[in-house]
C-alpha cells in the first residue's frame, strides 16, 4: 500500500489543495483531500468484479466551495440542527447562524470545516491525518479548538475514520463525517434497494421544522422499525406523519449498548451488486438521512444527483442535544477530548 499525491486545484492567497489516493492489496482505495478533509471517492469492488464508487461527490475542487449537500464533509463543530440557532453554556448564550428558517443546522455551511484548508501529515503507508486549528468565536462557539481527522484504509477491506478535537473553554463539540453513499455506485440512481438494519429501539421524532421534540419513541410497528434488515423502499414511502415532516428519513436513531466503546451499529447492503457495509462506531445517535433535498446537481462524471440517490448514516450526539433536557449534551470542558471513532468494514 502507498499513499499517492496529486495537485487538486487551487485556492486564493497562493494555496492549493491536494488530493491523497489510499489504495489497499485488493484493489479498494480512497480519495481524500486537505480541503475540508473530505472524502471524495470510496472505490470497492463488486459481486462482478468490477470496481464502483460509491460516494457522492465532485469531480473539481471549484464544485466543493459550494457544496450545499455537505458531500464527503467533516462537519464541525457541531453537526444537525440547533433550535433558535443559540445555545447556553455556564450562564453564556451563544447565537449563531440562522441558516435553516430560525434554527442552525451543520453550524456554518458557508465556513465550516468542510471549507478550510487543513494540514496534512502522513501516518504509515495506509493511514493519513488532517488537522485544522479552530480559533476562539469562529462560527461563533466558545474556545480555541484543534481537531484531528484520521482516514485510514485496512488490507481487510475497512474505511476507519478517527476524529479527535481539545478545546481550552468549555464548548460544544458534535463533530462526524457526511458521506452520501449509494451501494449500487454513485451514478446508479436511487437507494431505495438497499437493505438497510439499524441496531436502535428507538427513535427520535422531530417536529414541522425536523428539530427533535424531545420524544424517544419506540421504532416497533413503524416504519423506523430497522431492527432487521430489509429495502428502504419498502417503509419510506408509507402513510406517517414523521416520513411526511422530512419527505423520506432524516432522523435520529438511539443506538442501542451506548457507552461500550465501538460496536456494530448499522449494516446496509446492495445484494444485487454484492457489496455489503458493516457500521462500527462508539457514538450513542445514529441520523439516518435518505437524500431527501437532493436536486439535480450534477457530481462526478456529469452524473445528476436527485431525491434518494445517496443516504447517509452520521454516527453524532442526538440533534439539538445542546437544548434537551433529556438528552445527553455534547459539552467538553477545557483540555477534555472529544474523540469518536467510526469504522466502514465491506465485504
């Protein structure tokens, strides 16, 4: 295994960005970049032999200073929704963009972490890590904030994603990664075949805005009931008003055996293709998104992205935690790491 270097694009003030090729014994690889960290192609074979990508994205560094649909992102500091786009910690109320009617969702999606250039430092053949310094105030949350993003590829066919961020004030850190996946390859059309189990008892509705109620309702005898696996097409379209909020899924999941460190919490597989993709990760929420808002945007190899043509499975800190009582809050104090750790295993 080697890790291969190419230019990407350019950037203003005399910068540029990189695109980083991870590539295993089995011919898997990954494409990555110090822009945003982002993920821009997971390549795996298929049940034929051939080779499909199956995330969304860009062809071109220019289509990533937009990228309103946060493909291949690291999302930071804090992913999903805020009510009133404000939060209090020790006394303090902090505002910040209100860029979803009233509410905050993905913190600052003009100037997120998806959009700045990180540093880059090579691991081991298999393995790279990007690192950005995040200054007091900036998007408007509290403290000076480094954080680390680890990508690294096994011979065993695992995409493991490491996320590490120390803050020197007590702030709110929610920080994971926003991969669109498609099983049948990127320019495959719609998700709606893909088996799909979640290991959750429960959910967590949302209200007309998609901002958690502060409900946990049990999945059994809905269509959030992923507890075996079977198509997303045979539930997102049922009569229920949660589906009707978000047109299609973009909800949280309470992953069962929180706490225990990494464990398997998702597995979705495409049997037409063959490809199979086991989820590990030590987070406690699960939001599972279905591409609802997608739009002919056109991505990689002139592809046109629609509704559903990719689903992503965010492992993070439930939505709008910051300001539910019942839910636990993704609050650090000073010098406390915030680490989470989620693991792509295909087969």
């Amino acid at each position: 295994m080697s890790i291969q270097t190419e230019l990407f694009g350019n950037l203003p003030h005399n910068k540029s960005a990189y695109l980083y090729t991870i590539k295993n014994i089995n011919g898997m690889f990954i494409k990555v970049s110090n822009y945003g960290a982002l993920l821009t192609s997971l390549v795996v074979k298929n049940l034929q032999g051939q080779y499909k990508d199956i995330v969304l994205g860009y062809d071109n560094l220019e289509d990533y200073f937009d990228n309103s649909p946060l493909f291949g992102a690291i999302v930071g500091r804090n992913i999903n929704r805020i009510s009133n786009a404000q939060f209090e910690i020790d006394g303090h109320i902090y505002n910040l963009i209100k860029n979803r009617g009233i509410h905050n969702i993905h913190s600052d999606k003009e100037h997120g972490f998806h959009k700045v250039l990180w540093k880059t430092t090579f691991l081991d053949e298999n393995s790279i890590s990007f690192s950005y310094f995040s200054p007091d105030q900036e998007q408007n949350f509290p403290g000076n904030l480094s954080v680390n993003v680890t990508y690294t590829l096994t011979n065993s066919n695992a995409l493991i994603i490491s996320i590490r961020a120390i803050s020197d004030k007590t702030t709110l850190i929610n920080i994971s990664n926003h991969n669109y996946f498609n099983l049948s390859g990127h320019d495959s059309g719609d998700i709606l075949n893909t088996e799909l189990l979640i290991n959750s008892n429960f959910f967590t509705p949302v209200d007309e805005y998609t901002i958690p109620t502060g409900e946990i309702r049990s999945v059994l005898k809905t269509p959030f009931d992923f507890t075996y696996s079977h198509k997303i097409k045979n539930d997102i379209f049922k009569n229920y008003n949660q589906l009707k909020i978000a047109n299609g899924f973009d909800h949280n999941f309470v992953l069962n055996n929180p706490h225990i460190g990494l464990r398997k919490i998702a597995q979705a597989k495409n049997s037409n293709e063959g490809i199979s993709m086991d989820v590990y990760s030590d987070s406690i929420g699960l939001q599972f998104y279905t591409g609802n808002n997608l739009s002919k945007i056109k991505g990689k190899n002139n592809v046109i992205y629609d509704k559903y043509s990719g689903f992503c499975l965010e492992p993070q800190y439930f939505p709008n935690s910051i300001n539910t009582d019942n839910f636990e809050k993704p609050i650090f104090n000073p010098n406390e790491e915030f680490k989470t750790t989620v693991i792509y295993q295909f087969t």
